[in-house]
C-alpha cells in the first residue's frame, strides 16, 4: 500500500486504504496469495480488471477462486457518519463543546462563541467516522493477537472490534465475548437465533480535521 500518498480525509481514499489492508493480512499465507492478488486488482481497478487478472492466473480453479473472492469483497459494508465540535480561548482558558451533528448548530455555535466577551479564537473540528465490516465465521475467527487494527496514518481514532449485525452489543472485543453474546442470543431468544446472527468484523477509523465556518457541510 502507498501509505504516505493516502489522503485519509477522502473518503474514497480511506476506502481503498482499509479494504487494502484487510487483505494484506491474508496475503501473508501462501494458499491465500492467489485471492489477495485478486481481491487488491478488485479494491485498485474494480471487477472487471479482477476478472481479467484472474484469467493470467491459470489453474482449474482460478473461476471458483474468483468468484469467491469478487463475493467476499462485495460483501463489504461502509457506514459514515459525520460530526463536529467547536472550541474557544476565553481569558486564557480553553473550552470545547461536545459533539454536534447539524451543520447548521455547528455555525450558530461558532457566530455564538465569536460574540463572547474575551474569546481570542474560536475553532472547528470536523469528525469522519467510517465503519468497513466484512462477514466473518464466528467459529473460524483469528487468534485475538492477529486481530488488530490496522495503522491509518493520519487517523485520529483507529479501533476493530466484532459485532453482530443488529444484535447484541455495539462492539466485542475477542472471540470469547463473541462467544458468550452468541451463546446468550441462543439462550434469550431460541425461535429468533436459532441460526447465528450474521458476524461482522469491523474497523473503525475516525479522521478529525479543522475546518472553517463555511467549510462545515454534510456528507
């Protein structure tokens, strides 16, 4: 991956970043090389280019592989939300807000801030909070060492958990607390669950910048 040309503040960009770095992890085992290089043309040149480099590839179940490998990727879900915060200097101390999800709450509290009598700056931080799950085997899962969020240079915030997909709790931290919320939803809820829920592994990035009063936009 070209970390140092990543411009995390892009959406795309951090897509393209995160998405690169979950296959590198499999890359490293040589059954796994042949998908990694499929799945890295898929996230760089998109589907059809997959489809064609796969075809270099040769090999009886180059087709199988592929088509397993385009699954897994579309199977990538992003979700992205946006925030703020506004903060002042007022004699000589500094105040932070907390966050704020309206563009138009945000500007208010900045012309409010700017009013206040011995405020010598007032500033905006603006907040990019990206969720990329993929599907994972909950019976299949890494050992807890090798599940680590990945380094995104510039990131404010980089964290992995499991969850599962409407269920449970908001974020697990191991294949043990993954195994008790499955092993509980079974026990609460035998009619609904008696299927596993859908496991999600998850990457959470969170990219704080400044931005000015009229750069303060939705996504």
């Amino acid at each position: 991956m070209h970390t140092l040309d990543t411009d995390v503040t892009d959406p795309a960009e951090l897509d393209r970043f995160v998405r690169l770095a979950i296959i590198g992890e499999q890359s490293h085992d040589p059954a796994r090389s042949l998908s990694a290089r499929i799945a890295t043309a898929y996230v760089l040149n998109g589907e059809d280019d997959a489809r064609q480099a796969a075809g270099y590839e040769g090999g009886d179940d180059v087709t199988a592989t592929t088509a397993r490998v385009i699954a897994y990727m579309r199977a990538i879900r992003t979700e992205r939300i946006r925030y703020w915060s506004v903060s002042y200097d007022q004699n000589g101390r500094t105040f932070t807000g907390t966050r704020i999800e309206s563009p138009y709450t945000v500007r208010a509290q900045h012309e409010w801030a700017a009013r206040q009598p011995g405020v010598t700056a007032v500033r905006i931080t603006e907040y990019t909070d990206t969720l990329t799950s993929v599907p994972v085997d909950a019976d299949a899962l890494p050992r807890d060492e090798d599940h680590q969020a990945p380094h995104v240079p510039g990131a404010h915030e980089v964290h992995r958990f499991y969850r599962f997909d409407t269920a449970g709790p908001a974020a697990l931290r191991d294949a043990a607390a993954v195994a008790l919320t499955s092993s509980y939803l079974r026990a609460s809820r035998p009619r609904r669950y008696h299927l596993p829920a859908l496991l999600l592994d998850t990457i959470r990035v969170v990219v704080a910048r400044p931005v000015d009063h009229d750069q303060v936009t939705p996504l």
